[in-house]
C-alpha cells in the first residue's frame, strides 16, 4: 500500500486568531462555532467555576438521555417528595416552579420549569427519579460529563445552589450546550419557550407564585433575532452567567458568560448579545463536507467493489476572520492506497485536513460510507492472475 496525499480543493483558511479581540467585565467568557467547533473568544475558558443554576443544563442532560432511550415519555407523571416541597427552606429564596409533597408532575412540565422558571425544585424531583437521591444522581451528573468530554466538571447538586463541589469552566459548558443541541433535536426547541405557566399548583400562595413567576430568565430570547436558548444562572458567590445560542443567516454560535456582576439579567443578556454579535460580525465559517456527502472515492483491494466512497460524520467546516477571507489553503484527504476488503460502512479510512502555510488548522477522520465485501477465494486468484500477467 502506497500514502496518498489528494488534494480536493484550494480553499483557504487563515486563522480566526486575527478577529478583533472582544472585552467584558466578565470573569470567563467563551464563543465557539457550532459546525468547525473553532473558539473565537475565550477568557479565563478553562477556569473552574460555580456554574449556578447553568448546572441544570446538565440535570435535563440527563434526563433527555432517559427519554430517548425510550425510559420516559414527556407525558409521563412523576411524583414529587419533600425534599423538592416549596415550603422546605431551601426553596424560600430560590427559584422553582412552586410544588408540593405528594403531587404529581408531568415530564414535560418538569422540563419547562427547569428551562424556563430555572426550577430548583424540579431538579430534585428529576434527580430522585432517576437515581434515587440527588446524591447519588451527582454521580450520574459526573459520568455524563466525562462522557462528551467534560473531564473538569463537578457536581455537589441538580440545582446549582451553592454547593463547593459545583463548579465547571467555560468552555466545558460550551461543550454541554453543543451536546444538547446536537443530540436531542426533537427536545433542544424547548430552549426557545419564553413564558411558561404551570397549570397544577396546590397551594393558594403557590398560584400566587405561579401568577407572577411564567417568563424566562434568558432575555436573550427577547431581545436577539435567532436566540433559541438555553440557561442562565445567577448566585452571590458565582455573579451572573448564561450559556446561550443563535442562528444568524445560517451559521450557529454558542457562547457562555459566567462571573458577571451586571446588574440583573436585562444587563447580562445585553451582554450576551454583544458577544455573539462579536462573533458574527468578525468572523465566517465554510463549511466544506457534511455526514453523508462523498468526499473522495478511495479504490479497493480484493473487494466487490473497485472503491469505497469516503465521508466525514461530523460537518468539516474552518472557521476564520472576515477580514482575511478564504485565500490561500489547501484542502486535501489522506490515506492508504488500496485499502483491503472487507470495509463495513463506518469504518475509518482516512483523514480530512485543512492546511495554511503548511500548518494543519483542522483535521478529521474519513469514514467509510458504504460497505464493501470481500470477493471470494476463485475470485481472489483470478485478480491475482491479472496482476501477475496482465499489469491490472
């Protein structure tokens, strides 16, 4: 087998280091590119943290991963304990959705209260379901978190209330909102609910709560065009934080604020908004390849088929500053020339490079896209035959 370098296209990318730099009052910030996963702001990124109740992004990770393994549906009632009741002191000053000892609550209300009320309550009926007590769901927290590469991140509680082993960084936060958006389509437009009002209350004072408590904390959602989620957060120790997304003209920038002393949430979604404008206006994405499309086709060595077609399973996409533009780099896929039969669809072939100046600025596993058996042993000894005494 031979190394084949291919080119496939002269493109270029020079490097999103030369976007105008972007000041905040804010102890950590981070932007990121949805489909390159290229960072375009990062301040203090991989700092640890208290996320407030931005941990509860985790606890609907969680909880999403039981409902697409089809363990729980969004109509399914959960009974709530004492320890989420609102007259159990720790819920006085916090946010909830206002429950009571021995009522039920649908999934997706669950959901909602979390996303939209930021309900402390419900996290502790989310975590005593799952995993029994809210300790022990903090376990369950932490493994998820290693699992999608969060190898920082830990977890005291479901809520974010204080708790000295809450805390996360920037960028792993950043990481965790990537995750939702790519991995529960169906479930991420929940992020965009501006105003839910929960319709079980138990209690006269709770209906009162409820009256009063139905807008989201995420003023984003109001004020920018594209927001579409996702938490915000907000304690004495931590400051003011948020994880937030938007599209703008296609392209989808995630961000996260956290150690923010503005004053309330009006002034860190302002905030919030300038960074992602930042992120817009300075910089562009191209993206080159998405899952499925046929990137170079790669021959085969006692296979079925001559060749097998390579693809990528993420989009493979560079991400740079406006003002230098595409110019100037190279494209190219890289692999062994033939590959040997069989090749189930899946497997990797090859890698996908972005180069400038001969630096690689992005890389990328090719993947099989189709299956190629290998011929049989007749068949094998006639292809022999042809190489030997035909050249082919």
């Amino acid at each position: 087998m031979k190394k084949k370098l291919f080119t496939i296209l002269l493109a270029c990318v020079c490097g999103v280091a030369n976007a105008a730099e972007f000041k905040t009052k804010a102890k950590s910030a981070f932007l990121v590119d949805y489909d390159s996963g290229t960072e375009i702001v990062a301040k203090n990124a991989d700092t640890l943290m208290p996320p407030s109740s931005m941990i509860k992004l985790m606890t609907l990770a969680v909880l999403f991963d039981e409902i697409k393994a089809g363990n729980l549906t969004l109509d399914d009632r959960i009974p709530v304990g004492p320890n989420a009741d609102y007259e159990n002191p720790e819920w006085y000053p916090a946010s909830k959705i206002c429950l009571r000892a021995g009522q039920t609550i649908t999934v997706r209300d669950l959901i909602l209260g979390l996303i939209v009320l930021s309900g402390g309550d419900a996290s502790v009926v989310v975590a005593e379901k799952l995993a029994g007590s809210e300790s022990a769901f903090t376990a369950m927290m932490e493994s998820k978190a290693r699992s999608i590469g969060m190898p920082l991140s830990t977890f005291g509680n479901a809520s974010g209330l204080p708790n000295p082993n809450n805390l996360m960084t920037s960028r792993e936060l950043a990481t965790l909102g990537l995750h939702l958006i790519a991995d529960y389509p169906d479930l991420y437009p929940l992020f965009a609910t501006k105003r839910f009002e929960f319709k079980e209350h138990q209690t006269d004072w709770c209906r009162e709560w409820g009256r009063t408590h139905t807008m989201n904390y995420n003023k984003l959602l109001f004020i920018m065009p594209g927001a579409d989620g996702m938490k915000t957060g907000h304690t004495n120790d931590g400051g003011y934080g948020m994880v937030a997304s938007a599209v703008v003209g296609g392209r989808r920038l995630v961000g996260v604020i956290n150690g923010f002393n503005g004053k309330g949430h009006d002034a860190l979604a302002a905030e919030m908004k300038k960074l992602l404008n930042h992120g817009f206006a300075t910089t562009m994405n191209k993206v080159f390849y998405r899952p499925g499309d046929v990137v170079t086709k790669i021959p085969v060595w006692y296979g079925r088929d001559d060749a097998v077609e390579a693809t990528v399973n993420e989009p493979f996409a560079i991400t740079v500053a406006k003002e230098t533009g595409l110019k100037d780099v190279r494209v190219l896929a890289r692999f062994n020339e033939p590959l040997a039969a069989p090749i189930r669809a899946g497997d990797e072939v090859g890698e996908i490079i972005a180069e400038q100046d001969g630096r690689v600025i992005k890389r990328a596993k090719l993947v099989a896209k189709n299956r190629v058996k290998k011929i049989q042993f007749i068949r094998r000894i006639i292809k022999n035959a042809q190489i030997i005494f035909l050249g082919r």
